[in-house]
C-alpha cells in the first residue's frame, strides 16, 4: 500500500513538471467540452495506455522500444491530423487525405455522441490512448523506483498497478486543471464570443505539442529542466514511505533521479554499525522457506543444488554481481567464513545477479570468480529466476538458511559481518555441530576489494548511461543514442560532463574517437569507474589526472603514477586512492584510443 500511495503522489507531482507541457495542448483542446464524457474519457485512455506501455518496456526486450516508437509516430501524425482539423474544419472537410479525414473524424467525434446530442466517450477514450503513446514523463526518483523494480521482478500486476497508480495521479492533477480551465473557456466564450479563434488556437497549440515531441524536446530539454526542479519532492516521499532497511550499505534497485536509476542506500550506516561484544544473539526467527535454485544459465565450481539436496546444511546465500563495489568490498569476509566452516556444515553459495548487460556473459563471470579467488558454488542467475524468488532487492545480500530449509536471518549491503558470522555459528550449532572454530574471521583486504573510508564518501554511485543518469552538465545535456560533440563545463561537487565525440546509450557512454573524456568533481578515499573495451575486444589505453594533475602516490590499483592504464576487459577499475587528506577534487579521464565504453563511477 505505501509504494501504491508513492506512485499516485509521484503522478500528482507531475502537473508541477515541465515534461507535462508537450500533452497540455491534447487535454485542453477538449477544454470547452463536458468533463465526464470527454475529459475524463480521454485522461483514463491517456493513462491506461501509459501503464501498458511502460510495463511491457520495463520487462521486455528492445523490440517494445522499437514497436512503441512507431506507435508514437502513428500518434504524432494522428494528433497533427486533429490540430490541422482544428484549425481548418472547413478545409479538413475538403481535403481527402485520409489522415485529414481522420482527423476531422476525431475532432467532431469527440465532440457528439451517436445521437449528436455530447461528446463521443469512446472517440475521447482513444485520443486519449493516442496521447498515452506520446507521454514521456521525466523519470524522477517515483517513477524510476516503479520502473526499476518491473525490470528486476518481471511482469506481473502489481507493476502495472503501480506504474497505473502514477499515471492516474498524473491525471488526477490534470483534471483538476482541466476542471478549472473549461469554467475559464466557457467564460470566456460566453462574455467574448472568441469560441472560433480559440478552437484555432487550440489546433495550433496541438501542432506546436507535435512538433516539441517530433523534437524530442520532451525527452531533452524539459527532462533536464524538470528533475531540478521535481526530483528533491519525490525524493523526500520516497524516503518517507518507502524506507531504505536499516544498515543497508547495497546498491539497491530504487531510484533517485533518474529513469530506472539504483541509489546507494545509506552506504556509510551499514558499514559503520557495530556488533554487541558478547556472542549470544537472541532468538532468530523463522522468515520463510528456503526458495528453489532454478533456472540459472550455469552453475560455476559445483554441479546444480537444490534445497532438498542441501537439507541438514547451514546454507549463505549471498547475491552478488562482479562490477558492484558493494559486493566486491564484502567478498573477502563471505569468502573467509567458507573456508572456516566448509567441514562443519556450512554451504556457501554466491548467486550472481547481473546489472550490466556485459556480466551476463558467463565467460566474464568464470573470469571473475577465478580473480576473485572464489571456490564456492557459484550460481549465474542471468534471468534473475532466483532474485525473483528470494524477493531480493539488494546487492550485495545475504540471506542465512538453517539445516531444516528455513531462512532464519538477513542483512543487506555491507558491514555488521561480526553479527553475521555469529549467526553462522548459532545455525550450526543448531544443527548439532558444536565443534565449529571458535572467534571470529580477520580480513586484511587490498585493491578494491579494501573497506571503505566510511567517514569521507560524500560521493554517490553515479552511472553514465541515459536510464540512470544525474547529475550530468555538458551543454545540452544528453542526446540519446547518437554521436554527438560535448563539452566540458565547471563543475560543482558530484557533477561529471564529457567532452569530445562520445554516444550516450542507456546503460553506458561510448567515445567514438580518440581523446574523449570524462571529468567529475568527487569527494572520497577511493573512486572506482566500470569501464569495458572496444566492441572489437581492441584494448583502449588511458590517462587520469586529479586537479590537472598526474595523481602520483594518490594513483589506484589499475593505473601508475603518471595515471597511465588500459581498459582490457569489462569489469569496475580503481583509477583514485588517496593517502593524504580527503578534500573536493576533480577527477579527468582521457581515452586516447576511441571505443572505451563507460558505465558507472562508485567511490570507497
């Protein structure tokens, strides 16, 4: 019920969101018409076919891009068809384009019914859906929590309930609007008798829409104007009634800004809270059953498990995924308990859990596993049929199953390991084995996977792909899927911006040409990108520089002094670790050959 109440007053917020103006011209063209039978027909059309829309290209393949594309472009000439017939009723009547004849058809339509007495509720209902096809709203911390959870979780009804909750809030702002603005025009009408000319002007405001939209101003500009001024409300109800777990340092599939963008959630809680000295835990209960393993594309370092085979077992399953600084910074510690307890009853099994398209190649995975040193079973869940199945949000997460198959206890993201590994013991013991070793695992991790400097990141997780981006300055911010020339800006702390030739897709940044860069103004220890090469597989070789300068004894694990390194795979790179004191800095990456492919900065 709380992220139902969230998607409607994120859809209520939109009225106060550039990105509505493109489909006002479409509502209040029917302004001077009664409200039941045409404007509320055609906010339900416009509303339902959002919900379906979204929710198809939420959990589907490009395909529904692809189909929806020319379904908006059947909408833009449709509606162009109804403003023309606005304006020129009588030339619409003469004109025998079938399109012109179309909209005329619609223009009249929505205006009687069969009897010719009111407007048509179904002709209102299918403008509206035309213009559902054309709304782009921008996708704000609301929509890209819904948006980001249907591609995780699959379709099902409540994605599309909750993505119809947000478009019927949206709708419910603009019958409001529509409301007061027909008492206006129908004033009007009545004390200036301008009925004509502001049917004209009507029409000339649906072309206008038409042609911003043809633009790709909805999805441009307006979108940049509108998360400055829209997102800090919706982020405020998603804190509210939609709460992060408490502790939780992961990378979680929640949005804030950007369309279906994950956000660290409280990175620095999880890490800093600390254990109770004594080792008795209290009582855990019993939170559910022990969900099937099917459906993986692979099963690494073990054959296929299954619940029933792993009956009498103390069970960690921890969901991981091989470019998650989150994850990678809590293997060292999943690892140690493994090796401690693999001859006492303890299974430890790692389901990866892809978030870039790039780890769902198997290969990748095997190879990581093998960097990372893992010998436990490792289960490649591309489909997320497990994730699903432990209803998981969370990278990393672990969830502990005692020997009798039920899961007892869980913990999101990093930190409180001492409080896990005593729960291992408690299961174990349970279990009837009280010959387990005795204290607690020490770690000493290097390279990325160290532990943060918790007290000094004021950096978020920021992503570079268009789905998830914020915070992006270049000039004219991001042209979507094509090669386009940026520039650098200043920049202000957490805002990045490229320069030179570069293709700005969904999931990532691709440079086109030699010299392309990446600068960002960071405060952290440590500062990590995910990165891959070329399409060809060519390696791509690169520069960084802090402040202007080569970062020297500040360089990390994957470049030298002089900030020299090379992009020969695809996987996260720590390019920053400062040894002196953590300040404001701008961080500058050159790619010297072209094709380097940038996905995600994260910081420790």
């Amino acid at each position: 019920m709380p992220l139902l109440i969230l998607a409607y007053l994120g859809g209520v917020l939109t009225i106060v969101s550039p990105c509505i103006l493109p489909i006002l011209p479409f509502i209040f063209a029917r302004a001077d018409r009664p409200f039941l039978r045409s404007g509320l027909p055609m906010l339900i059309g416009m509303a339902a076919m959002f919900a379906v829309v979204a929710t198809l290209a939420a959990v589907a393949g490009s395909w529904v891009v692809d189909a929806n594309q020319y379904g908006r472009t059947i909408a833009l000439i449709v509606l162009a068809a109804f403003g023309v017939a606005l304006i020129f009723p009588s030339l619409a009547d003469r004109v025998t384009q079938p399109l012109v004849r179309l909209g005329a058809h619609l223009s009249s339509t929505a205006g009687r019914d069969a009897t010719g007495q009111g407007p048509s509720v179904l002709s209102s209902f299918l403008l509206g859906i035309a213009v559902g096809l054309l709304w782009a709203p921008c996708a704000g911390p609301v929509l890209g929590l819904i948006l980001t959870g249907a591609a995780l979780h699959g379709a099902n009804a409540g994605t599309t309930l909750l993505l119809l909750a947000y478009a019927l809030g949206a709708a419910t702002s603009l019958a409001l609007a529509l409301l007061a603005g027909g008492r206006v025009f129908a004033a009007m009408k009545r004390s200036l008798g301008f009925g004509e000319w502001a049917r004209r002007g009507a029409g000339a405001a649906v072309l206008v829409a038409v042609v911003a939209i043809a633009l790709g101003l909805d999805t441009g500009f307006l979108t940049r104007l509108s998360l400055s001024s829209t997102a800090s409300l919706e982020q405020g109800l998603v804190d509210r009634l939609r709460p992060g777990p408490a502790g939780s340092g992961s990378t979680s599939m929640q949005a804030a800004g950007g369309a279906m963008q994950p956000s660290v959630a409280n990175d620095n809680a999880a890490m800093a809270m600390k254990a109770k000295p004594t080792a008795a835990l209290p009582s855990l209960p019993v939170e559910g059953d022990f969900p099937p393993l099917r459906g993986a594309a692979a099963w690494l370092n073990s054959p296929p498990l299954s619940p029933e085979s792993l009956k009498g077992k103390v069970v960690l399953i921890d969901f991981w995924t091989y470019s998650c600084i989150n994850c990678l910074r809590a293997i060292p510690y999943v690892r140690a308990w493994a090796e401690k307890y693999k001859d006492k009853g303890l299974v430890v099994i790692g389901v990866h859990t892809p978030e870039f398209a790039f780890e769902r190649n198997i290969d990748n995975v095997k190879a990581a596993v093998a960097n990372l040193k893992i010998d436990y079973p490792v289960v490649v869940d591309n489909s997320y049929r497990i994730w699903r199945a432990f209803d998981n949000e969370y990278w990393p997460a672990h969830y502990f199953i005692d020997a009798q198959g039920r899961r007892r206890y869980h913990h999101f993201g990093e930190g409180n390991y001492d409080v896990s590994e005593r729960v291992i013991q408690q299961l174990l013991s349970e279990a009837g084995e009280p010959d387990y070793p005795a204290g607690l695992v020490s770690v000493s991790a290097s390279g990325a996977q160290a532990a943060a400097n918790i007290n000094n990141i004021k950096s978020p997780e920021t992503y570079l792909g268009y789905d998830r981006s914020e915070n992006f300055i270049s000039p004219g911010g991001a042209v979507k899927d094509q090669a386009h020339a940026y520039a650098l800006g200043p920049l202000q702390l957490n805002q990045w911006g490229l320069s030179g030739d570069w293709t700005v897709a969904g999931e990532n940044a691709t440079s086109n040409k030699p010299s392309g860069q990446i600068a960002y103004r960071f405060h952290a220890r440590d500062l990590h990108l995910v990165l891959g090469p070329a399409t060809d597989g060519k390696p791509v070789r690169f520069r960084i520089t802090i402040d202007g300068k080569a970062p020297g004894a500040d360089h990390g694990g994957d470049v030298d002094a002089d900030g020299n390194g090379v992009v020969d795979g695809q996987r996260l790179y720590q390019l920053i670790r400062q040894k002196g004191a953590i300040a404001d800095r701008t961080f500058k990456i050159e790619f010297l050959d072209p094709g380097a492919q940038a996905y995600a900065f994260t910081f420790g």
